[in-house]
C-alpha cells in the first residue's frame, strides 16, 4: 500500500526506494498531491497536459483484492475511487478527505460506520453503488479469493471467521442499505479503522465484470471498469501502463491531466539516464554521482523524504531449516547493517534494529522515539551468530557444520544491483556464519508467485507502511494474515495484536506493541535490515503531484506549468 502504499510480502528491494500500500515492493513510486487551487492555476496551464512517471517493476494483477505489490496500487490508486483519499499538502502533511463517500458517521459506541456516497459513475456509465463497495469488500474477505490484505478486514464484526471459512461471507458486518448508503459494524471499536477505508481491500468492484472475466479480471486493461480520476487505457506487459483521464468520474473537472504514462524501468541506470534525457519527469536517487549530478540541476526540484518502509530478509519457517528459532536469528545476526546502509545504500538509508519504521505514530507519539529496536539488545546478548547457528543444528539433529549446510537466497530482481547486493549477501553469511549462500535471481512477478506459493528458504523484501498506525506493521506477521507469507505463528503474538487493535488508550497501545516486536525479533521470521529515506529529483514544471508513502491522491490534482 505493502502505503498508503502499500509487497504482498512485501518482497524485494531496490536501490533507490525501496514496498503494502503498503504494500510490498522493491521501490515505492510516490504518487499524490495537494488539491488545485482553481484561482491559482486556471490561466497558465502547459496546453498538454501529461507526465510520465516509472514503475520499478510489472504490477503483478490490477485485481483489487488479489493485489498486493506497490506497483499494481500505484495504478489502482489513480483509477479507482476509495471511499476516502489520504490527500497532502505543501508540507507533506496528509489528511483524510471524502472520496466515494461524500460523508459519514460513526454511532456513539464506535461500532457503526455509516458513508452516504456521492454520486459516481463507472467507465461503462453504470451508476457506483452501495452494493458495489459491499461486494468489493466482501470479496476480499472470502477465503476463496485468497486475497494477501484480508487480514485488515479483520476489525469488521465476524471478519476473522469467515476470512478463516468458519463463517458464509454473507455473515460479514458489511451491508448496502439502500443504493447510496453502506454500513459497515466493527467486531469493536478500532481506533485505526477509517485508516482502512483507503485501502484496496475496500474498493467497490463490480460483480457483473468480476463473473464475466474470472481469473482473467485484472490481467488486461479491458477485463475492468474504472470509478477514479483516470482509466487503464493501455498495459504493454513489462514495459509502459498509460492512464487516461476518465470523464464518468464525479470530479472530472479537477483533474487536469490527460495521459499518464507509467514507464516499467528496473534497472536504476536506465532509469536515472530517463530522468536526465526527460523521458520521465521524477526519479527517486540514491547513487552518489547521480545524486550529486542531479542536485547541480537548476531545472530540478529537490525533495528528501523519510519513508515508513522497512527492507528486510525474511524466512520460510516451514523449511527443514529455517523451522528453527535461533538459525533464523543467526543469520539475522550475521547481518552487519551498518555495513550494508553505507556500502550497498550509499548511507542514505538507516540500519534496522525493529520492525516497526520511523515516522509511524501512535496517538501523537512517533512509535519509534518510545520504543527501543530490540534487536539490538539481542545482538548484545548473541555476540556470535555462528555459535546460534550451531545450537538451532544441535536442536534439529542437523549436521553441525555450516559448510555442509544447502541454502537458496531468493532476489526479486535480475538487474545488476541485484546481483552485487547478492554477491555482497554471499560474502556476509560465508563470514559470519561459515554457510555457503546460493543466489537466485528472479524477475519480480516470479519471485512474488513462488513467496506466495511456500518455494523458498529466504528473501528479501520491502514493505511500505499502509496507514499511519503500528498496525499496519505488526498486523502483517498476525498468524492469520497471508501478507508476508513465512508461515510463522505465536499465540502470544496474536493476543498482543489483538488487544493492541481493540484497545482505544495509546499509552496502553504502546506496550502491547512493544512486547509484540519483542517477541517477532526473538524469534525472527523476518529480519528487519535498513529503514529507507530517499531523495526525489522532479522537474519543476510538475505541480501537485506527492512525495510521501501514506498519500493515496494519485495524480488527480497534477497539472504541468512550464514544461
């Protein structure tokens, strides 16, 4: 979304951005902006209006409840119409604002939410409906679709049950009372809830189009409709999506924009020589010489941005190997962070001792300034990994020798950044834990089916924040959420993230979370590596187009001046 971005597990990495909404991902695209000022902008416009912006990778499905990388959110966010939208401002500050629904209201024991919607219309003319947001979400809930962010449904009332097939899906607390009105009752109150009403999972989707097109909805520009501020009008597989501005849309009339053109561009090379050549007009950089090429640029806008995104290894705990506890936490601890951020992340990006990324808050409070990364108190206490290994062995009856272990290091990437950070992985665990590494590199889709699927021993990830709560990170690992596929369960674990999201006093919040995190870097499923930052060069002809994960504005309000 993962922002709201939000990997479906959150899976890969990227050299310059690195991920859920939230979402998962090798690198974020920022998309979003602030709202036009029509006395502002009225006169002076470029007479076309167009941006072409790049994609790191193949959106995996446009499929709203089946999708889960960045990549396919980054396009659905622009072409579909949430029942709230995350806007930002000048400052990078975002606010809730309606979006589907025009307004909405909750009863005094937060459990009823009720959206007056306004009136919209799908690409093909039909009418949006109360009922198409009630089977979008219902859908995303049935264990027969399968979708990765079913978890987030969890706070609607019997959720957990039918996402779990113990319950019909009509049982969920979702309900069209009438044709413009949705109501949704909450299991209990959630003080993240109107959060989630951006979220994908939330779409409305229409079931005639869903019915007609099966498991081909999704793959192909016309097995959809669109509701949002522009349409799919052509996909060119691995290589361009272009969006066109959709005129059914309730609030045509502020989006300026006619095309946008999202350029699929893996390797960090091709697309830095874009930005300077202006075949793309923004690029997220971290490499030294390019950053320093691109700031002596006049022509370019300079912004630097604190992104709640974590990059991270993660393990298949169903492996023979990795089922164990303490080799997990080996060869986490064999990670030299500080290394890798200033080696492989030009020390841009920060050394992860958590799970949980700067600039997520809870209450007021940024999650991080209150709780200590237990990691690195773990690290205190296991100075030497190998010695870790060589117990998780003893506790398998294993072969204690690290050299004869047989290990597979899964990439979702094939470029060459790809491979010198495998090379670079290679080097680490053959130091620190004596293991020989083999690498496989994979293209984006491929890796992200095999995750999906259990055929791996270890990747590496990067996983947006969805929404601005700790939640959307500690949910992720929740034994019933499909997001990041390890296989991992802990019933401590789960009782913390439940009381955690039913409870309303933040201080309280806290501590659950805290105990939680402790117990996720203990035991290690995942392996938080570096907290990213970027910088983004834009040309400063773009107005109104965001920067920050959190935002789900899209392109509806960007306009060109000056190109």
């Amino acid at each position: 979304m993962k922002n709201k971005k939000f990997l479906s597990l959150f899976l890969v990495l990227t050299l310059i951005i690195t991920g859920l909404v939230g979402c998962s991902g090798k690198e974020d695209q920022e998309t979003g902006g602030e709202p036009v000022d029509e006395g502002q902008v009225s006169n002076g416009l470029d007479s076309e209006q167009y941006l072409n912006f790049i994609l790191d990778a193949e959106p995996s499905t446009l499929d709203p409840s089946k999708g889960s990388d960045m990549y396919s959110n980054s396009v659905l966010v622009n072409v579909m119409e949430p029942l709230t939208r995350l806007e930002e401002d000048e400052n990078q500050n975002t606010k809730l604002v309606p979006a589907g629904a025009e307004e909405w209201e909750v009863s005094e024991d937060g459990l009823v939410w009720t959206f007056k919607l306004r009136e919209n219309y799908w690409s093909d003319g039909e009418k949006v409906t109360a009922q198409d947001y009630e089977y979008g979400i219902k859908r995303s809930a049935d264990p027969n679709t399968a979708s990765p962010f079913s978890f987030l449904l969890t706070p609607i009332k019997n959720a957990e049950k039918v996402i779990a097939g113990e319950l019909p899906v009509d049982e969920l607390g979702v309900k069209a009372l009438d044709e413009n009105t949705l109501e949704i009752t909450l299991e209990y109150p959630t003080p993240y809830f109107e959060q989630l009403t951006y979220q994908r999972v939330m779409f409305a989707q229409r079931k005639d189009i869903v019915e007609q097109y099966g498991d081909t909805f999704g793959t192909e520009p016309d097995t959809l409709v669109y509701n949002g501020p522009f349409v799919v009008s052509q996909w060119i597989h691995n290589s361009e999506v272009i969006l066109t501005k959709n005129p059914s849309y309730w609030d045509a009339d502020s989006v300026n924009l006619e095309t946008v053109s999202y350029k699929i561009i893996e390797d960090r090379n091709s697309a830095y020589n874009s930005l300077a050549n202006r075949s793309v007009d923004q690029a997220g950089v971290n490499d030294p010489d390019w950053l320093k090429r691109f700031s002596e640029d006049e022509n370019l806008n300079h912004i630097e941005v604190v992104r709640p995104s974590v990059n991270y290894v993660f393990f298949n705990t169903q492996d023979e190997l990795f089922q164990n506890a303490n080799v997990r936490k080996a060869f986490s601890l064999a990670i030299d962070r500080e290394e890798i951020a200033e080696v492989i992340f030009n020390g841009v990006h920060v050394p992860a001792y958590g799970w949980t990324p700067p600039s997520v808050l809870i209450g007021e409070d940024e999650y991080r300034a209150k709780v200590d990364e237990p990691l690195r108190a773990i690290k205190e206490q296991n100075p030497d990994p190998k010695e870790l290994l060589i117990k998780g062995l003893e506790e398998l009856g294993m072969d204690t020798n690290p050299e004869n272990l047989d290990v597979t290091f899964s990439l979702g990437g094939t470029d060459q950044w790809f491979r010198t950070f495998g090379e670079y992985i290679q080097q680490v665990f053959k130091k620190n834990l004596g293991v020989e590494v083999k690498i496989e590199q994979l293209e984006w889709p491929i890796f992200d089916s095999n995750v999906n699927k259990g055929e791996f021993q270890i990747g590496y990830m990067a996983w947006t924040a969805d929404y601005n709560d700790p939640s959307t990170m500690m949910n992720l690992l929740e034994s019933t959420s499909t997001a990041i596929r390890t296989g991992w369960k802990n019933e401590r674990y789960d009782e913390l993230i439940r009381l955690a999201g039913q409870e309303l006093d933040h201080g309280k919040r806290l501590e659950y979370y805290k105990e939680a995190e402790e117990i996720l870097m203990d035991e290690s499923p995942v392996a938080p590596v570096v907290f990213a930052k970027t910088n983004v060069f834009r040309y400063k002809y773009v107005n109104n187009v965001g920067v920050t994960d959190f935002n789900t504005q899209g392109f509806k309000y960007g306009f060109t001046q000056g190109r």
